[in-house]
C-alpha cells in the first residue's frame, strides 16, 4: 500500500452523518402495547392488570418499560421501587404469576392508575412534544447534575463547619505519585491530608466504570498518609449492587477511609472532627 499524506480538510470533507434508526424490536413491542390501551376517562385496576399481562419474560419486560413510561420512572428507578415494595423474591414475570395481587397493589401504590387517566386523558399541543423531547435530553442531564451538585453540596456545608476556610473545592490536588481530581482537598490542594469525592450514580451521567476510574485515580495519587473519604447516596444503587460491592471493597481493603451516605452526616461531621484533630489542621 502506497504511503500518502492526508490533510485536516480532506478527512473534514468527507464525513457523513451516521445514521440509526431508534426503534428496534423492543420499542415496536412497547408501542404496540401502548396502542392497545384504550381510550376511557377513568382507569382501575383490571386496566393496570391487562397492561402488565404477559406470557413469558420477554413480554413482561416490555410490561414494566411500559409502566415505567406511564410513571415517568428509568428502568433501575422502577426497579428499586418495586424491589423496595414487593421485598424479597424478584420482580419478574414469575414473582407476578406467583402473587398477582399483591403485584398489582405495588402498580397501583406507585400512582400507575392516576398515571394512566391523566397520561390517557391530556390533550397535547405541539410544544407537549418539544418540552418532552427536552426533559428526555438535555433535562434529564440538568436532573443528573442537580443531584450530583446536591451531593456535594451536602459535603461542603459539613466541611465548611468543621474547617472554616481550610479546603479547596473541585480541584486537581498535588499526590505522591502525581496530580488528581477531587471534590475536596483538605487543608489545600498543594498538600492535602484529607481527600473527599462525592459520587452518586447516575447523578451526572457518569458510567460506573468513570465512577470506579475516579476513585481509583485518587487512590494511585494520593500519599499513603492521607485518608480518603468518599461519600454516595441514591436509591439505584440497590440495582446495582455489585459494583457497589466493588467500591466497598476499596474501603475494606484500606484504599478509601470511610463511605459515607446523606443519613449518615453525624458519623462524617464526627470523623472530620477526629481526622482534624489527629493531621493537626
């Protein structure tokens, strides 16, 4: 093969939009069974009842995305409140085949008969349409990066309590073995003695594997002297509680100090306090 040399431009010049086509065969089962609901002013439970039926567990999962759209809930959110609310024994097609009723009582305490009638009933103009695709884009990041923030937020009001001035927020601090991201350096970034990162999932869009990659990298940074807290919160993590599993862990194996959820702000205040007294900030 002949060796050329290729310009910015001609690369620039030539590219094309990849096309893809969004609806597989999942969303055309989704929507045929949308479609079969049928228009009424008032919904009950035998509606909820004929939604949710299925014959096997492909069909029951196309079940609960449909309830999941009538609710408004991601796919883990529904998840967790149904595990929440059922308990122990699954949320399948066989835990429903096995106790119908009580699955139903679920759908119907989750507001899935209101969510219907009203979601049945509204009569949308064409900006319905646009501000939908705007909460399923851009607004469910807003939503992400709220709850994100909030988390550290709740960190930093705790932090400020305990240290005055004597942080540094949202910075690259200076480890042993190079420079790193966190949410909190303590006293400052320069040296910092106590390292904070506050993560919830899917609280910003971040994959579990930037999760992990984050913490990690402070690991690999940091002195062995300083003490690394990390602090998470969000009920989705009960969907995914193996890599959660993976994080604790780090924490049993001395590689993060102490996690830390939003119930839990005595125990951080008070472990801040012993950690200042024992670094001498």
């Amino acid at each position: 093969m002949r060796v050329v040399h290729q310009s910015f431009d001609q690369i620039i010049d030539s590219l094309s939009p990849l096309e893809a086509d969004w609806m597989d065969d999942m969303a055309e089962a989704i929507m045929e069974r949308i479609q079969g609901v049928p228009m009424k002013a008032e919904f009950n439970r035998d509606d909820i009842a004929s939604l949710i039926d299925a014959k096997d567990g492909p069909s029951f999962q196309v079940s609960k995305f449909c309830v999941g759209l009538f609710l408004g809930f991601s796919k883990d959110k529904l998840e967790v409140e149904l595990a929440d609310r059922l308990g122990p024994g699954g949320t399948g097609i066989k835990r429903y085949q096995s106790d119908q009723d009580a699955y139903l009582d679920v759908l119907a305490d989750l507001g899935l008969i209101d969510a219907m009638t009203t979601t049945v009933n509204t009569v949308p103009v064409w900006s319905d349409i646009l501000k939908e695709r705007l909460r399923s884009g851009r607004g469910s990041a807003i939503q992400g990066q709220q709850r994100g923030r909030g988390l550290e937020d709740f960190a930093e009001e705790i932090i400020k309590e305990v240290f005055g001035a004597a942080y540094e927020p949202r910075c690259t601090f200076q480890g042993a073995a190079g420079p790193a991201k966190c949410d909190f350096a303590i006293p400052n970034k320069a040296l910092p003695f106590i390292l904070i990162e506050s993560k919830g999932y899917g609280a910003t869009g971040s994959k579990m594997s930037d999760i992990i990659g984050d913490l990690d990298a402070i690991i690999a940074a940091k002195r062995h002297d300083a003490s690394l807290l990390f602090i998470t919160d969000g009920l989705t993590w009960k969907a995914r509680a193996n890599d959660l599993r993976k994080i604790i862990q780090r924490q049993n194996d001395g590689r993060i100090t102490r996690i830390y959820t939003k119930q839990m702000h005595d125990q951080f205040r008070s472990d801040l306090l012993t950690l200042k007294r024992e670094y001498g900030i």
